[in-house]
C-alpha cells in the first residue's frame, strides 16, 4: 500500500511490479535486437582499439577520411532506402525486383560519383595519384568503391524484413557482417598493418552484406518478374516518399562526415584522429538507437494499441541514457587507456561533449518514426536543416579555435536544436 501521511507518495508494489513486466516484455520482443547490436558495439570497440594501436593515431586519422568522402557520397544517394521499401510494401505492393534494381543503379550512380571525387587533381584531400604517397594503391580504392554497390541490396532486406517482423533474421544479417569483418580485420592487419590492408577487410565486408541480403530476401519475400515497365511504374510511385527520406537524408550527412572533412582542412591528421577515435568511443550509443529502431517502425506500422512510446521514453530510454551518461563521465579515461593508449588521452573532452549530444538523440530518435509513418517526414527534414545550417556557422567559427573539442560542441549544439524542433512538431501535430 502507498505511504501518504507525509505528504509525499512511494510507489506501491503493483506498480513497481507493473514497470517491471514492461520493460521484460520489450525486452522479450526486442531481445534479437538488443542480442545483436550489443555484440556489434563490443565488436566496434575492439575493432577500433586493435587498429589504433596497429596503425597509430595519424594512419587512423587518413582512415577516416579516406572513408568519409565515399560513405558521404553513397548514403546521400542510397542510405535509408529500406524506409521507403516499408512504405511501399505497406499499401500492399510487391516490388522486390524492381527495388533491387533501383539498388543497383543507385549503387552505381555512387560509384561513380565517388570515382570521379578521387579522379579529380584538384580535390585538396585525396586524388587517385596522391594514394600511393599514403600506403594505398588506386586500384584498391576502385575495388573498395566498387564492392558498396553490392551493400545497397542491404537496404532492400531490411525494409522486408522490418515489414514482416522478421526481426531474428534483421539482426542476423546485421550482427554477422560486422563479425565477419572484424575477423578479416583481425587477419589483414596481423599479416600486413596497412591502410590497404584495412580496405581490403572491407571490401570483402561489402561483397557478404549485400550477398547475404539477396539470400534473405529471395527467403523471406517472393520475388516477382521483372518488368521494366513496372520498373517505371515503381519508381513514378514512389517519387514522394524517395525525394523526401533523400533530401532528409542528404541534409543530415553534411554535419555527419563532412567534420571529418573540415577538421582535415583546419588541422592535421594526428588531430583528426584523436576526434575520429572520440566519435568512435560514443558509437555504441548508436548502436542502442539500432536495437530499438526496427521494432518501434513495426510498432508504428501497425499502429498497436499496446505500445506507449511515453512509458517507454520514462521506463527505457531515460535509465539507459543516465547509465550510459555515467559511464562515460566516470570510465572515460580509463576506456581511452584501455581501447587507444595514452596518445589518444586528449579524446577525453570531445568524447564526453559528443556523448551528450548522442544521448540527446538517443532519447528522441522516436519522433523520426512517427513522423515518417505518418507522412510528416518534411519535417525531419527541415529539422535536419536547422542541425546542419547551425553545425555549419558554429563550426566555422570554433574548429579553428578549438579544432576537435570545436566540432564536437557545434555537432552536439545542432543535434539540441534539431530535436527542440522535432519535439515541439510531433507535440503540435501528432500528440494533440
């Protein structure tokens, strides 16, 4: 029974009892999820400690940006297609074919693009002649831009698989490319500590994801003739929702490569480095945000009358953020010794800001599911607008200043102001 002589009310039993069943049966329907992301963080810590410390911090810092302009140019084009898969297969049309196609030709437009990025002499970071000055053959670098084309299938699966619940085989998929490149990592770095070698690992990565992803769907879905008349029809009706998730998509990856990018250009690659391994360090709250995605799309589709998504900020995501916060704040020097080395002691500061901005995420990435499930995702994208036009003039001003600690305070300052904006729309036009 509740105490309330003094005034001041103590939660009863069954309601204790009551948070407690919750949050068992989201984490009963949330388990592969959880199962899979968690050994995909664990694997990426490893990961990142056994490079830095094969590589250093200046090799890493080329790494990251060597992978930053690629991963720029083939998420603005083809990242986050499995949203509009979703929407498409729930007016009830079969179109994996023709989405797999459209993978395939979007792949090919990034690649590309990408070549023609490092084919150009007057690119100030990289061109295809100033590789072999760094550890890297041309050739590995159009092999590796080549093998992402097989990656977009990705996409695909996972808009199925979210669509028909399948959410052992989502995790599978996810968990089981991310060991098999770790493994290779492990064995290309140990036979030769190169960049290139750290290429090919990924390469090999490209090729299972989006072989594996063929696999499942050809499981899952049947798959229908190709027609290309079809086709057409197929991409005339998702016109909307594509321009909508790509714009929404296009806006977001400035403030999320391009710091990679600007710190090059302001500092050296020992600074880019030692920011990229920060950014590296508050991944796994990512990695949460992933767990849960899926299952919330699901939950939203089906508009279920069981899920509350307040008692599942209050019960969930809160005491997870305050964990994670606390973590952070109180380890973070002792995980910077035991993932990098004491070169790497001045990610400390970054990596503490970054991790305040990721949580701020993590606590609303909600609200992008509820708008895109109830065609309001114009308005992610104009919060997206506000994250990067304010990630931009805050940056300008403090990297040059402050470099790593700079772009980390203007990352994690436009990250507030995009979901205040976000909230205070899902508040106006969804709550009510």
């Amino acid at each position: 029974m509740a105490c309330t002589g003094s005034g001041v009310q103590i939660p009863s039993a069954p309601q204790t009892n009551m948070n407690l069943k919750y949050i068992k049966e989201i984490f009963i329907q949330t388990k592969e999820l959880i199962g899979s992301q968690s050994v995909i963080a664990l694997i990426s810590l490893i990961q990142v400690s056994y490079v830095v410390k094969k590589l250093g911090v200046e090799n890493f810092g080329v790494i990251a940006l060597l992978i930053a302009i690629p991963n720029l140019v083939f998420r603005s084009i083809h990242a986050n297609h499995s949203d509009v898969i979703l929407l498409t297969l729930k007016n009830g049309k079969n179109i994996v074919s023709e989405s797999l196609f459209l993978n395939f030709i979007l792949g090919l437009f990034s690649f590309t693009l990408s070549m023609f990025v490092f084919l150009n002499p007057i690119n100030p970071l990289f061109s295809i002649n100033q590789l072999t000055s760094i550890d890297v053959l041309p050739v590995t670098i159009v092999l590796y831009l080549f093998s992402k084309i097989f990656q977009t299938f990705s996409e695909t699966s996972k808009g199925i698989l979210v669509f028909k619940n399948k959410m052992k085989s989502f995790s599978f998929l996810e968990s089981s490319s991310i060991v098999f490149r770790f493994v290779l990592i492990i064995i290309l770095l140990g036979i030769s500590p190169t960049i290139q070698s750290y290429l090919f690992a990924n390469i090999f990565y490209f090729l299972y994801s989006g072989f594996f992803s063929l696999f499942l769907i050809k499981k899952e879905y049947e798959l229908n003739k190709f027609s290309y008349d079809e086709f057409k029809q197929f991409v005339v009706s998702i016109k909307r929702s594509f321009n909508r998730v790509r714009i929404n998509q296009i806006i977001s990856l400035i403030p999320q490569h391009f710091d990679i990018i600007f710190l090059s250009v302001v500092s050296d690659f020992g600074t880019v480095g030692i920011y990229q391994f920060a950014k590296r360090l508050v991944e796994p709250i990512n990695y949460v945000i992933y767990s849960f995605t899926p299952w919330i799309q699901n939950k939203l589709k089906n508009n279920s009358k069981d899920f509350n998504i307040q008692s599942f900020v209050k019960m969930i995501l809160i005491p997870i953020s305050f964990l994670l916060f606390s973590l952070y704040v109180f380890l973070g020097e002792f995980i910077i010794l035991q993932i990098g080395s004491e070169s790497f002691l001045n990610s400390y500061n970054p990596m503490i800001i970054l991790c305040i901005g990721f949580i701020i995420y993590l606590l609303t990435f909600w609200i992008r599911q509820s708008l895109l499930l109830n065609n309001l995702i114009h308005f992610h994208s104009y919060g997206r607008l506000i994250y990067c036009s304010a990630f931009l003039v805050l940056s300008s001003f403090l990297a040059n200043s402050f470099k790593e600690i700079g772009i980390s305070a203007s990352l994690t300052i436009a990250i507030f102001l995009q979901k205040t904006f976000e909230y205070i729309i899902y508040r106006k036009k969804l709550k009510s």
